[in-house]
C-alpha cells in the first residue's frame, strides 16, 4: 500500500473511532439529562443495546473454535440453541489443578454439607455425555453429597444409570418419574433432599444448602423457579432444577404412579410433574429470598441480568419476568442453558476471583422456617 493509501485509512479508522466515540458520550448525556429531568432511563440496558449493535459488525480475529467471538454471542434461551453450541472446542479444563486455590473459612459451608444432604440427580442422554455431562460433573456437581446421571442407557464408565424410557424429549416425564422411583428405592437414606437437573444447569450448591436449611424436609413440599400456568399453586421449570423432600420424594413416588392422578408419559415434562404434585397435596413452595429476589433461574445469569426473555416466558413466570441484579438473590441457587465454557467460567468468578481487601459477611436471606 502506498504512502497515501496508507494515510488514508487511518483518516478513515481515526473518523470511524471518533464518530463510535461521540455516540457514546452522547448516549450518557441524554441518560444523564433525562435523569436530571425525572424520566426513568434504562441506562444499562441503553449503553448495552449499542455496544452489542456495534459488535455484531465487528468481530475480533479468533480462531474458529472460538465460540465467544464478537457477533456470535448471544443469549441461549432453548435446547436448540444450546445444541448448536460448540462445547468447549476439544479443551481439557481442570479448575482444580490451580496451585493458588482459596483457603477460604468454609465452616458454615462444611457444617451444613453435614446437616443439609443433597442428592443431586441429572437428566442426560447418550448423546450428551461428552458434551454437556462431563462438565456438570467437573464443575458443580461435586459438591453435592451424591452425584447421579440419568439416561435411556446405562454407561458403566460415565457412569449413568440406563431407565426403560425411550429417549427424546417426548419422554422426559417417564423418564423424570422413573429417576425418582430409582432415588426413592436405592439412595432414600443417603440425603435430605433430592433435586433434579438438567445437563446444562449450573447450581451453587452451597446457596442451596442454606435456602433448605430452614425448611421442613418432612413437609411435602419442593421447591424451584415457578411458573403460574396450568396448575393453580403454580410448577417449577425443569431446566432451572427443582429440589424434593424427604416426604414429597416418599408420597411422590409411593402414590404418583397411580394413573388416574398422574400421568406417567408425554406433555411438557415440569408441568405434567407440577399437575401430578398438586393434586398429591405436595406443595409448590416459594423460593424467593426475604428481598423477594429470585433463587432458581430458568435462564442464564446474562439473560435474567440484561433482559432478552422470549415471549413466552412474560405469561408464565410468576414473578413478573424481571430483570436485574436487584432482582437476583445474592445466594441464587441455579442457571439453565449454560454452555460448557460458562460452567467453568462460573467456577472461577464463584470460587476463585476475590477482590483483595473485601471480605464478604454471611446475610440472612431466608424467611423464618417453614414453608
């Protein structure tokens, strides 16, 4: 390129960067006016709408296995999607191999790993094994005090435990009552309470400890993130995860595979669960903190931080589909639709990063006891 053609593109790039530039700080003026003048102005929302429209145009040189490229990130809110994700791109990660990993004071954590036992069980398939199970097993699914994998076949390696259902999704809810009976007849003994997953949930298992920890596990009731549609008391999404009690686990089991209460295959999965529960007296507890911020999220975390629900989601969830950090609780519990790379991004903000000189106070979020 000659000298001119040279100087050119710079005049070029220099006006590109100087107009993008004048955009912005025209943006926070008019936020800031509008403010001034009473008028409730997103400004988050705003400043995050524009710097994604300038994204989209302008992606970074990344290599193709790069899944977080500029243009291509963007909020999952379905199977399909997620599907359509490219996993960790052959990755091997290993959180724990970090030679400066936290000596934190987990006491209370410890204490109510004892008191307040988890049996965490998840919904998989053959086909998922590699590419979304694994990771729930590196990450999160440790913590809990039994880890199980449910799939239409038995994997002695992984391991999962195969059920009689045909795979699909069609058959989530034979396959859902089917890991539940499997957990009632040869773990009830091992755990206080049993929650279900999906293979691209993310859970904090030690804000889950303590939601449960000031609740009955002899009361019939479960808990998770509510929907207010077909089922008046409301049903929990099964992607966000739900957890059952002892009790709802025992009257669940022993009488839901009555099949004139409850349906044993076909229709949505969390709502045939959610019709079933109902009408066994199981409730649909809340689980809210006592700011009424949210604790299981059917989405992730950008998602419910940022907005950008799909339609559906405005008519069932039952707490109005907010968005932002004030309406997420400090101790949340669960994502959905997390992507393998996020889960171990997850793992570093939740259990590694710290910043230095703050040191974090335990609050009390939960209600008084019961339900």
């Amino acid at each position: 390129m000659t000298r001119i053609g040279t100087t050119h593109a710079a005049r070029v790039n220099f006006l590109i960067g100087f107009a993008i530039g004048f955009g912005i700080a025209g943006l926070l003026a008019f936020v800031n006016m509008a403010n001034l003048h009473g008028t409730a102005v997103p400004y988050n929302s705003l400043l995050i709408q524009q710097m994604h429209r300038y994204d989209i145009g302008h992606e970074h040189a990344a290599g193709p296995g790069d899944m977080y490229s500029r243009g291509k990130e963007r909020h999952i809110t379905s199977h399909k999607e997620l599907d359509e994700d490219r996993g960790t791109g052959g990755r091997d990660i290993n959180l724990d191999s970090d030679s400066h990993f936290h000596h934190d004071d987990n006491i209370l954590a410890k204490k109510l790993e004892k008191t307040v036992r988890v049996l965490c069980w998840i919904m998989t398939s053959p086909k998922n094994l590699d590419t979304r199970a694994v990771h729930v097993r590196n990450t999160w699914g440790k913590r809990c005090n039994k880890l199980l994998f449910f799939s239409s076949e038995t994997n002695t390696t992984f391991p999962t435990i195969g059920l009689n259902v045909t795979e699909g999704r069609n058959h989530l809810t034979a396959k859902t009552i089917g890991a539940f009976r499997y957990v009632y007849e040869h773990f009830y003994d091992e755990a206080d309470w049993f929650m279900k997953a999906d293979d691209d949930t993310y859970v904090i298992v030690e804000n889950l400890r303590y939601f449960l920890s000031d609740h009955n596990t002899s009361q019939p009731v479960y808990f998770g993130h509510k929907f207010k549609k077909m089922v008046k008391q409301g049903y929990f999404s099964g992607g966000a995860g739900y957890v059952l009690s002892r009790q709802a686990l025992k009257t669940f089991v022993e009488k839901g595979s009555n099949t004139t209460i409850c349906k044993q295959d076909g229709g949505a999965e969390d709502a045939e669960i959610g019709k079933c529960m109902s009408k066994l007296g199981i409730v649909a507890g809340n689980s809210t903190d006592m700011l009424g911020r949210s604790r299981f999220h059917c989405f992730d975390a950008e998602t419910h931080l940022f907005g950008g629900y799909p339609k559906w989601y405005y008519n069932y969830d039952a707490d109005g589909a907010k968005q932002g950090q004030e309406n997420i609780s400090d101790y949340a519990v669960s994502f959905h639709y997390v992507r393998p790379l996020k889960m171990y991004s997850m793992e570093f903000f939740v259990y590694h990063l710290r910043p230095y000189g703050i040191i974090s106070q335990t609050q009390s979020l939960n209600f008084e006891k019961g339900l």
